[in-house]
C-alpha cells in the first residue's frame, strides 16, 4: 500500500463507482486514504491509479491546431499523368 500514498492529495479526474453503484469518489474530489481503503475494498484500485495518473499528466501546454504550420506531402512526380 506505500506505492498508494502517493495518490493521496490528487484530484480525482474520474467518479469512480463500487459494483452496486455507490460513489467511491467524485470527479474533482481528492483522493483520500478512506477512498484508497474503499477503492482497495470495492476492487476498483486500477481505476483510482488511472484517475490519479490522469490528473498527473494532465497536458499544460496545449497549443491550438492554428498555431502550426501545415506542411503536407508533395505528389510523387510521373504518378498521375496530366
């Protein structure tokens, strides 16, 4: 569980959901040691790592698609004959 501590303190980027549909933690709440116990009991551990890991690799320089130059591909020469 010492590789679990380090969720503690991240935000959430899932709700993640027991079998019978109880909410485990929310979308946009922190991760807790009583929602890693919970997780750990409800059998959704993986999904707390994901959510976590979602949050920790969350892109901070996303540039707009009209910001780069479009460079495309030349047509082979003697391909389509005109």
């Amino acid at each position: 569980m010492a590789d679990l501590g380090n969720l503690i303190g991240t935000p959430s980027k899932l709700t993640i959901l027991d079998d019978e549909g109880h909410i485990i933690v929310k979308e946009g709440e922190v991760i807790t040691y009583g929602v890693i116990i919970a997780a750990r009991d409800a059998g959704r551990l993986d999904d707390l790592r994901m959510s976590a890991a979602m949050a920790a690799r969350e892109p901070s320089d996303i540039q707009p698609v009209s910001e780069y130059e479009e460079i495309g591909e030349e047509e082979p020469e003697h391909v389509h004959p005109e």
